[in-house]
C-alpha cells in the first residue's frame, strides 16, 4: 500500500518499520545462535575453516591470528567441537567485557597438544579472577568453559603481564606418556 493510503487505514508505517527491524535483528540472532551451536563448517572442513570464519564475522576490532601445525587438528569431534565452543565464548567475553582495539588468536597443533593462545588489549583477567566471576555467574558461559576444559582434560591459564592472554593446552589422545 502506498503511505498515504496507510495512514487513511490507521497504519502507523513507521512502527511497523522498526518493527520489521526488530525482527530482522531476531532473525540474525537465531542464525548466529544456530551457527554456534551446530557449526557446520567444523564438520565439513574443520577447526580451523569454522574459528578463520567466526573471526572473520567480528567487526569493531582489529583480529589477527595463526593457525600452524594443522595436521594434527584431524581430532576427533568432541575435541574440535569444544574446543570451538570454548574459543568463542572466551573471544565473545573479551569482546562483551573488555575495550579492545585488538585481538590475536593463535592455535599450534603438535604430537601431544593443541594450544589456543588469545591476546588482547585489554586489561584480562587472572586465574583467581576468573574462578571468582565463574563462581558468582548467574549465566551458563564460564561454566560452560570450566567444564569443556575438565571434559577436554585440558588447562586454561590467563594471564596479564605484559600483555592479557588466554592460553589453553588440550592434550591430544595418542600423547605420549614418557
């Protein structure tokens, strides 16, 4: 219908403009939402194609990042899956709590471990500091984490000097114990 028309009707089209822009927010949401909950790009081309494209999604920021020995992230999925999720909800806080102009994600694959290093230019945390915030979080996220690291067998280490840095060491499967 024309504007004017609408307005004969008693149809407020700016209203149902915002609206439509509600709904157009709702939708991405959901389609963020789904994306991260059942990433297909890590199924069909691994961890490093789905963390390279959900940090290609970040605006904002300046991201960088390396990806070196990646023929050892052939893992199997319950590795790959959690250690995606727990890469982007660490990444997703820092974005959400810290005011960071960058951001630097390194993950190095080796015989015996994979380690997520993520560095920003914010002011981070320390261990002691995020157990307290895990303890008193009313959300399911940094618990998510504690418990995909306990699943993993993996350490999660933060750190603030010189720089903020998260590190995260899985051990892998087949490691040997010397």
């Amino acid at each position: 219908f024309p504007s004017h028309d609408m307005k004969a009707m008693g149809i407020d089209s700016t209203r149902i403009s915002n609206q439509k822009e509600v709904i157009d927010r709702v939708i991405d949401n959901i389609q963020s939402s789904t994306r991260d909950l059942s990433p297909r790009i890590l199924y069909m081309k691994g961890l490093v194609s789905a963390i390279r494209g959900f940090l290609r999604d970040i605006e904002g920021i300046e991201i960088s990042y390396e990806f070196t020995g990646e023929e050892y992230f052939q893992n199997t999925e319950t590795i790959n899956l959690n250690l995606y999720r727990i890469s982007l909800e660490l990444i997703n806080n820092i974005r959400k709590y810290e005011d960071v102009k960058w951001l630097h994600v390194s993950l190095k694959g080796t015989e015996n471990s994979i380690v997520l290093v993520i560095a920003h230019d914010g002011k981070g945390l320390t261990n002691e500091q995020f157990e307290q915030h895990a303890a008193h979080s009313k959300g399911i996220g940094l618990n998510s984490i504690i418990s995909r690291v306990k699943l993993l067998g993996a350490s999660l280490d933060f750190k603030r000097d010189p720089s903020a840095e998260i590190v995260l060491a899985v051990p892998l499967m087949h490691a040997r114990e010397d």
